[in-house]
C-alpha cells in the first residue's frame, strides 16, 4: 500500500446488525479522503458478511468512482470470498486475492 492510500480494516462482523456503525466509519473515510488516490480495504477480518454489508462496500466503491479515487479490497477471507462470489460481487468489488 503506498502513502497515497487510506486503509480501512473491516469488522469480523458486517450484517445489517453493524451496517450503521460502519456506514459512518466509511463516510468518514470519504470525507478524510483529501488527495488520496485510492482506498484499499482489507477484509481479511471478516467472519460474517450479508448483502447488506456488501452494499456498503458497493457504495463506497461507487463513490471512490463517483470522486475519481481507486478502491480495492484486499486479503479477503474466505467467508468474503463465498459471499462475494455467490453474489457476482467479486469483480464489482475490485477483490484482490
């Protein structure tokens, strides 16, 4: 990762019980973003996601497009992978294995 990223280390947990929580942790993230050129997030953590928490990470993919910053999401654990890939999301999500 270089100097011109920001990291954001997901919780073992990211279901529609945690989302708000951490949809504030990413707005944050985007409102810090200043000259950074690319967000990398690291999933290696997680241990339980939903669609809910692949949403937020959708969206915050989305922004990273919408501010012209890349995104990434790397070390992603096996539970992401499964979700990820049951959910045609892996290439979305920009998943680096």
């Amino acid at each position: 990762m270089s100097q011109d990223s920001i990291r954001y280390e997901c919780q073992k947990e990211m279901t529609i019980k945690t989302c708000e929580s951490i949809h504030a942790d990413l707005l944050k993230l985007l409102e810090n973003a200043g000259d950074n050129k690319e967000i990398v997030v690291d999933a290696n953590a997680v241990e339980s996601i939903d669609t809910t928490g692949l949403q937020l990470l959708l969206a915050l993919g989305k922004a990273c497009q919408d501010i012209h910053i890349g995104f990434k999401v790397i070390h992603p654990s096996e539970c992401f992978n499964e979700r990820a890939d049951l959910m045609g999301l892996t290439e979305k999500l920009a998943v680096v294995r």
